[in-house]
C-alpha cells in the first residue's frame, strides 16, 4: 500500500523525467502518468535534443537558471559516461555555430564553463568551412539526446521502475484531486488551457529528418538554420513562428529549410529525406515550475506542482527542472510547503 498518490500529467521529455526522478526519489509512492499523447503526438519528438539553451531560457532568476542548467548538463553526462547511453540516445558530439551579427551570438555564457571546449572558431575554420560568409564562429563539445530514442527509453525506464501509465486527456487538473494527493503538471503547451496561462505561447517548429550518416558535426547559423546529426538521422532546420499552432508540415518551409542548409553544408544535397515533422515549442516568459493549491468547487484543496514552458529549451533542461519539480513534491508532502 503506497503512502503517496502523485499523478504527473504530460509524457513528453519533461514528464518522462520527472516521473523517473519522483520514483527514485520520492519513498513509497505510487507515481502515474496521465497524457493524451506518447511518443510522436508530443513536441519533444521534433526535438532535435542538442545541449544548447539560449537566452530565450528564463527562470525565476539567474542563480535557479544556472542550476537547472547545470544539473541538467550532470544528468546527461552521466547517462553519456553509463552502459544506458546508447539505448538512452544520448553522446556526445562537436560543431559549429557561425553568425554574421555580433561576437556575443557566438557566446554562450550559460554553457561555456560546462561543456569540455568552447573557443572561438579560428580564421582558417571560419574561410574554410563557410567561405566568405561568416565573420564570427564558436567551436564547442556538447551533449545531444536523440528524443526518438530516448522518450521510448525513458517511458520503459519509468514503468520498469513501477510507474503506471494512463492514456487520456486530463480537462482540468482539479478533477484529479479526488485520486491523487499531489499533480504534477507536465503538459507543455496543453497548460495553455489547463490553467488559462497568457505568458505561454508556441514557437512552431518545422524540421527535416534525413539520412546522411557522413554528417558528423553540428552547424548553426542565421536564420534559425541547423544541422545536427542524431542517432538514426540528421536533423535539418528549421522554423521559429510565434504564435502558430498549425501542426501541419507546410512544404514552402521544407524547401526553404533544406535550401538553407545545403547552403552551409553542401554535401548535404544529396541525403534523401526520411519525414518532415512539426513541433509547437511551449514558450514561457518565465518557464513555471512552482507550487500551487487549486480547489474543487466543493473547497477541497488540490495541491500542484507545475512544470511547464521550457520553449525550446526543454530537452536541455528538462532533468534540472525536473530535480527542482521533485524537491518542490516533497516539501508538500513533508508538510513544509509554505504554499
Ligand atoms: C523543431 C524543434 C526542435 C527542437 N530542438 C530542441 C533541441 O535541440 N534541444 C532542446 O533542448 N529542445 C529542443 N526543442 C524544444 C523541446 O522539444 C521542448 O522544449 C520540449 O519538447 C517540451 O517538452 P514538454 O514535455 O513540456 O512538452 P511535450 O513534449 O509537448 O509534452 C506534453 C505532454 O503533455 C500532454 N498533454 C498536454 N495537454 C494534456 C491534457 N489536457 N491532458 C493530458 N495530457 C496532456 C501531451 O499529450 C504530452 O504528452 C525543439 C522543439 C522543436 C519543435
């Protein structure tokens, strides 16, 4: 008999790893995740999965940001430095970025202590590898987790674990309050509805999955144009449209994805495509992992963890907000939430 009901509701990247983390570290509790959608229906498969977040990643304030960051960039490592890594999806990989703008787009100050390299690209990279179209580069050695391995890995590392899985829609999270003492709401860009949030809104993202196992290396540049080398395919992009819910691949983006890309990297032109996908990226102005008492319409108490609007930042970032999620479920269940 478990002490502790706790429903997590949303299966994408951060609600996989928020299960995992509340099952081995919350004693005695029967953890359950509840979504509507696995695997392909969610945003995080579009996820190229690249260690990279941006300054579009904005937490309660500097010091929390840094330390999901960090511990994000620790549990990835970690699974990268373990006998999982290939089945997890996650390794290790160099590359690129290029920008024609100012030397800072080139910075990237949240991982530039973290990763094993970053330097600024030389001369001789920056002609020889994008001749006379690049004036500023950074070279670096991060991290990537290939989400079309890895969700299917962390949903089997989840039940392995003992969680159970339910596949439904959820319409309001106070329903739950009746089955469960705490919800965890990990529902991307669904708590757009689920908690009528005007700061979240969606970056639409369109992306072209290929295969060219040459590619070795990540390339970013201008124009929200990306080539990064997965497990089974490369993933070219991309789009960022603000305010876009259409889920459609629209063909005028492919092409212009794929002409844009093959202009970085040339030999790209002949990788056959293997599927286009689309991916509404749940941005935050301030990414919302905080506690919260909601009640029924009978004055019931139903008490939430929120975990959502990691933009597109969430494969990055989902362990260390999902460690920050964990402690917040257990300071309510310690009875020292100051909620
Ligand atoms: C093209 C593209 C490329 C990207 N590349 C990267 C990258 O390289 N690195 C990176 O870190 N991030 C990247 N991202 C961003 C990343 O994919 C997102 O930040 C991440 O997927 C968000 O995860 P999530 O679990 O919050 O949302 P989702 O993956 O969308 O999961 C939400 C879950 O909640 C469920 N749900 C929602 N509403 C309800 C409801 N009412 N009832 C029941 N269930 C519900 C859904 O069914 C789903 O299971 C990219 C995104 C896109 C689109």
């Amino acid at each position: 008999m478990s002490d502790l009901k706790i429903a997590v509701v949303g299966s994408g990247i951060i609600g996989l790893t928020t299960g995992i983390e509340l099952l081995k570290s919350v004693n005695n509790a029967e953890i359950t995740i509840i979504a509507e959608g696995f695997n392909t229906d969610t945003c995080s498969w579009a996820a190229a999965g690249i260690f990279r977040p941006g300054h579009g990643f904005i937490g309660p304030n500097r010091e929390i940001t840094q330390k999901w960051i960090d511990d994000s960039f620790y549990y990835w490592k970690n699974i990268r430095d373990s006998v999982d890594a290939a089945e997890a999806g996650v390794t290790e990989i160099s590359g690129y970025t290029f920008s024609n703008r100012e030397k800072s787009i080139v910075r990237n100050a949240f991982i530039e202590k973290l990763v094993p390299i970053y330097r600024k690209a030389t001369e001789k990279e920056l002609t020889t590898l994008c001749p006379d179209t690049y004036k500023y580069g950074s070279f670096y050695k991060t991290l990537v987790t290939d989400s079309t391995v890895h969700l299917p890995w962390a949903t089997n590392k989840f039940k392995s674990l003992g969680g159970k899985v339910i596949n439904r829609r959820v319409d309001n999270l106070v329903s739950l309050g009746d089955q469960y003492d705490i919800v965890v709401n990990c529902t991307g860009l669904g708590a757009k509805k689920l908690c009528n949030d005007p700061y979240l809104t969606p970056i639409r993202g369109q992306v072209i999955k290929v295969n060219a196992p040459w590619i070795k290396m990540f390339f970013y540049a201008e124009s929200d144009t990306y080539i990064i080398p997965g497990f089974n395919h490369v993933t070219l992009g991309g789009t960022r449209q603000y305010d876009s819910y259409n889920t459609e691949v629209d063909k005028y983006d492919g092409m212009s994805i794929r002409e844009r890309c093959e202009r970085l990297v040339p030999s790209l032109k002949p990788a056959t495509e293997v599927r286009q996908v689309v991916g509404l990226r749940p941005h935050r102005t301030i990414v919302r992992v905080e506690k919260e008492i909601l009640l029924t319409a009978g004055g019931k108490k139903v008490k939430v963890v929120h975990n959502y609007g990691h933009g597109g930042y969430g494969v990055t970032t989902a362990p260390g907000t999902a460690l920050y999620a964990c402690d917040l479920v257990k300071e309510i269940w310690a009875g020292t939430s100051k909620l």
